[in-house]
C-alpha cells in the first residue's frame, strides 16, 4: 500500500473517529491528529530508511536472539 492511500485512510478513521466521540473539545481533536501527524512522519522515515536497507544487519540480529530466546524458554517448559 502506498504511503498516500496510508495517510488518507488514517485521516479518514480519525474524522469518523471524531464524529464518534462528539470532539466538541478541539484540544483532544488537535492532539489526536498531531499525533497521527507524527506517526506518520516516523512511518516515512522508516520506510525509507528500509528502502536504503539500513536495518537489514539489524534485523538479521533481532531475528536470530528472538529465535534463540524463543527455543530456549521452551526448552524450559519442558
């Protein structure tokens, strides 16, 4: 999916969200949107940081100690 259609379909959950919860209050309403703002922004950076395959190493690493912490405890189990 790409970014665009991401960003429309959150700002449409969040107005029908709003309408839901009667957002009389603007200062919630401005802060739920500025903080969808921000995850937004955060989501770019981190795509584009994967297109670059920055985390590539990374994540290679994540993977491995999930696996090894994942064998291990249920050997514990057992």
């Amino acid at each position: 999916m790409k970014m665009r259609k991401l960003i429309y379909w959150i700002l449409a959950l969040m107005s029908i969200t709003l309408k839901q919860l009667d957002a009389y209050n603007y200062e919630v309403a401005i802060k739920i949107i500025c903080g969808f703002i921000d995850l937004i922004v955060v989501l770019r950076i981190l795509s584009y940081l994967m297109s670059i395959d920055c985390f590539e190493k990374e994540y290679l690493i994540i993977k491995k100690v999930v696996i090894i912490e994942t064998t291990t405890n249920y050997r514990k189990l057992f």
